[in-house]
C-alpha cells in the first residue's frame, strides 16, 4: 500500500479537523507515517505539520511522541485483528453442531486461516507491524487494548483455540501455552523474513517457509 501525501490535507481529513476531531486527524498522519518507515519514521512534529496546527494544539490530545506511537500501536493491533478476523470469517461453516469432524475440521481451517492472515499482514504492511509490536513496550500480549480485547490479535488466536477444544480438534490437555507456541512461531517467521537472514529469500522460497512453518504449528495442535 502506498502512503498518500497528507503534507495536503484530504478532503476526509479536512472534515475531520472542521468537526473538532483533531485527535483522529493526528493520529491518522501519524499511521501513515508508521505504515511508511515505522515507529522510527514517527514524529510528533510532523505530524503537528501535516495537521497545520501548532504544539499547544496537538499536545491536548497527545503529550508527547510516546503518547502519539501507542495510539499507533492499538491502531496497528486491531489492523492486524481485523485482517485475522476477516480472514477466519472466509472459512465456511459446515455443520451448526458444536462437536463434530465437520466442527473440528472447520476450527482447525480457521487456525490455520489466522497464522496466514498475520503472516500476509507483517509482509504487505512491515510499518504497521512493527510500531504495533514496539520493542520496548512492558504491555503483556494479552492486556486489553483500549479498544477491549475485540481489537487484540492475542486474544482472537485464544479464542480460536477454545473453539479447537469445544469443536474436539484440540485436545484440552494441550491447549496450555498453545497460543504461545503459535504467536511465537508466526511472529518469529514474520521477524526473520522482514529483518532477518530471511528475507533474502525469493517469493517461492518465502512461499515455501510460511507453508512449512503453518504446516508444523498445525500439527502441533494435533
């Protein structure tokens, strides 16, 4: 996706700014910073700039630059949720019983559907990916966002994991820590094909990696 250029204002960003929303109109510069060069491409100055509205302005919605990045942050997460969310939804139900090979197989596709979508995310939106996983943030993986947890990329695989269990495609003796191993594993690839020795790798060499490695996270639920 290719940022626009808000150093001119949008006409949906102009509106915003006329109806008072300043917050959003901020933190809409400020995303679009991030999905260009991440949290290090994240300036409140710029983003003052882009808005065309001075310090005093700004800091009565955001205090400061790390005031800014974790409203980036919660955006980015619940970007990466609703493209997790969207993905899990394509896959059809085929039965209304709550426990059954029809139940089981069609949890199991959305697991899969949900490693997919985070992978596909990391790698067409790197800039977002990163500012919502910020280095030095002490927020656990699964606290609520500001937004509830409806908008944590966490809580949704924990949830597709509890319906693995009711649906009998997952073992409850093994669902402790199976929603760590799966994030651990998914977003080690995501790091390593984006900054790592990894991302070197050719479409069909990284095709090959991300199959390999839902394939394994797959089985491991088994």
């Amino acid at each position: 996706m290719t940022p626009h250029d808000d150093s001119i204002p949008t006409p949906a960003l102009t509106r915003r700014r006329r109806n008072g929303d300043l917050a959003a109109v901020l933190l809409a510069h400020g995303v679009d910073l991030a999905r260009a060069g991440g949290p290090e491409a994240v300036s409140l100055r710029e983003v003052q700039r882009r808005a065309g509205v001075s310090h005093a302005a700004a800091y009565r919605h955001y205090a400061d630059r790390e005031a800014l990045l974790a409203a980036i942050s919660s955006y980015a997460k619940a970007a990466i949720y609703n493209a997790m969310n969207a993905a899990q939804q394509q896959v059809p139900s085929k039965t209304s019983a709550a426990s059954s090979p029809a139940a089981a197989q069609v949890s199991r596709a959305r697991f899969d559907a949900l490693g997919r979508a985070y992978l596909d995310f990391a790698l067409t939106e790197p800039g977002l990916f990163h500012t919502a996983f910020l280095p030095d943030s002490n927020v656990s993986p699964t606290a609520e966002t500001p937004d509830g947890p409806t908008s944590n990329p966490y809580h949704l695989l924990m949830r597709c994991l509890d319906d693995m269990v009711d649906a009998g495609a997952l073992a409850p003796e093994r669902r402790p820590f199976s929603d760590v191993a799966a994030l651990a594993s998914v977003h080690g690839l995501a790091v390593l094909l984006l900054d790592g020795p990894l991302r070197h790798l050719d479409p069909m060499h990284r095709e090959a990696a991300i199959k390999r490695t839902l394939d394994i996270v797959s089985a491991g639920t088994k």
